[in-house]
C-alpha cells in the first residue's frame, strides 16, 4: 500500500519555477535513483536527469509530506570513490 504524498505550498512554487512537474515528483519518490539522509530527520530522494539531478526533500510517516524540490548541478552530489 502506498503512502498518500502531500506536496507543500513551498514545494509547488518550487516545483513552478524549476519546471518539475507533479508526475515528477511522485516517480522520484517511488523509484529513486537513491535516497540520502537530510536535516533533522527528513531524507532526499534523487533521480539523475542528464547533467542534472532532481532533489525531493520530504518527512516521511502515515503520510509523505514534500518540502522542497529543486533540479541542481549532478556534479556536486555525485559519490566520490
């Protein structure tokens, strides 16, 4: 069963202004290239797209809350080995 997503108001201007679409958002939490442990408990689901990497920072229990969304460099949040 999946979890309801509830995309906040921050988010969805964010969303506007970066151009991520709400189907976006909901493939990058349900498939995630990886997930990565945020501030205060939150996590970060990514998903790589060319030189560039959707960031959906949430909370998760009953519900997935979306804080924020943001397309950043894929460079800077690459693995280094």
């Amino acid at each position: 069963m999946r979890k309801p997503i509830n995309i906040t108001e921050h988010a969805s201007s964010r969303a506007i202004k970066y151009g991520i679409s709400r189907n976006e958002i909901i493939e990058c939490l349900s498939s995630p290239d990886e997930v990565v442990e945020g501030y205060k408990g939150r996590k970060i689901a990514h998903k790589f797209k060319n030189n560039h990497l959707l960031r959906v920072i949430y909370e998760e229990d009953d519900v997935i809350t979306v804080v924020t969304v943001y397309l950043a460099r894929r460079k800077r949040y690459e693995r280094r080995v």
